[in-house]
C-alpha cells in the first residue's frame, strides 16, 4: 500500500532482496513491544476488585486499543509521507511527523514518545516488584523479614539494581532483542504452566485450549 500510494523512480527502481528468517524474526521482535503491558493486569489482579471480570475485560479492551493506535500510526507514517522520505531510516515516525507538520510536529511527537515511554517504564517499576513479592510469599525468591512495605521496598531496590547493570552492560539495540526474547521465553513458560493446569484440572473445553495452542505455537 505503501509503495503503491506514493510510487516514486528512486523507489520502485530498488532491487528487493530476500529477508532472512532472522531478519523477520527480529522485525517482529521490534513489533512485540507494541503489544508489552497489555498483561501487566494480571500482575496486580490481587489488588482489583471483582478480578474475575475486570483483569480479562482489561487485557481484552487494552489489546483492542493498542491494535487500533498501532495501525492508524503505521498507516499515517507509511501512507502520508513520500517512501523517498522514510526509506532506509530508523526515525521514521520523525521524519513522516517533519515532512506533514514541519519542525514543531516532530517536536511534538519526539515529547510524545518520551513520555509514553516513561509511563510504560514507571508502570513497570511499580508492577516488577509486586511480582517479586508475590514469589517470595511462595517461598521462591527470598526477601528477607517485614511487612508488605518492607518487603516491596526492598524488591524496588534489587531490581533498580539489576537494570542498571543490564543498561550499562549492553549496547541499546542488543538489549532490546535480549529483552524481547527474554519476554517472549516467559510468557512462554507461563502459557505452557497454563496448559499444565488445565490438564491437571481436566478441562476438555475445546474453546479454553484453543488461546495458549495458537500462543505456543506462534511464539515459537
């Protein structure tokens, strides 16, 4: 669509070349983050109220929208500006945002990306250590003494610990295709603890194997 709505000598005149299953594994890679936090509902469902209904309904509604804002802004920064413009960079919302609205629209949307950014790593932060005590009420993790404070207090501290070693470890491009395999193995890991359950409850309901079968099979 891209190519058809702005066709351009410089870009039709490009030689394709094939894409490894490498490549493509690792473009999808950079799509998944697209989709990162809409389970994070499930991490803090002891805290909801009627979890039940409202964690599945939240994950559910949250996919939906994150699905719709993808596509709109892949549309408009892919259909909007000339291929000549984005082609072969990596700033391509920028450049599409430079080339619609001038300086003060890139502007605008660079501010944007920051503070979606902060949000989603402070929703995180808040979200991580949650986990970590939760493990540790299951005696997998140790945590020390104390109260709930104390003990969220102390997770905060070790996993602020553990970041800024992986940041300072690692170029930004190889750490987030390390993160985004180490994502995709745990939930993994989660959808197959999932299947174990419902064979051990002996669920036979076609319709609740159906989900964690296309997930596994599609992670991997």
């Amino acid at each position: 669509l891209s190519l058809w709505s702005h066709p351009s000598p410089s870009v039709s005149s490009m030689k394709s070349s094939p894409i490894s299953a490498q490549s493509f594994a690792t473009v999808v890679l950079w799509i998944f983050y697209s989709y990162t936090g809409f389970n994070a509902a499930i991490y803090v469902s002891g805290m909801a109220k009627n979890p039940q209904v409202n964690v599945p309904r939240a994950m559910l509604v949250g996919t939906l929208i994150i699905l719709l804002i993808y596509f709109i802004m892949n549309a408009i920064f892919l259909l909007m500006p000339p291929q000549t413009v984005i082609a072969g960079h990596a700033d391509i919302a920028a450049r599409a945002a430079q080339h619609m609205g001038g300086y003060y629209l890139a502007l605008f949307l660079r501010v944007i990306i920051i503070i979606t950014l902060f949000s989603a790593i402070y929703s995180m932060f808040i979200v991580g250590p949650s986990v970590y005590v939760a493990m540790a009420q299951h005696g997998i993790i140790p945590l020390g003494s104390g109260d709930q404070s104390r003990k969220m207090s102390r997770a905060s501290t070790i996993q602020a610990i553990i970041v800024l070693i992986i940041i300072w470890s690692s170029p930004l491009r190889s750490l987030l295709s390390y993160i985004g395999m180490t994502l995709s193995f745990s939930m993994l890991l989660t959808v197959v603890a999932s299947v174990k359950i419902l064979k051990e409850k002996q669920i036979r309901t076609i319709s609740q194997w159906i989900a964690p079968i296309i997930f596994i099979l599609a992670t991997v």
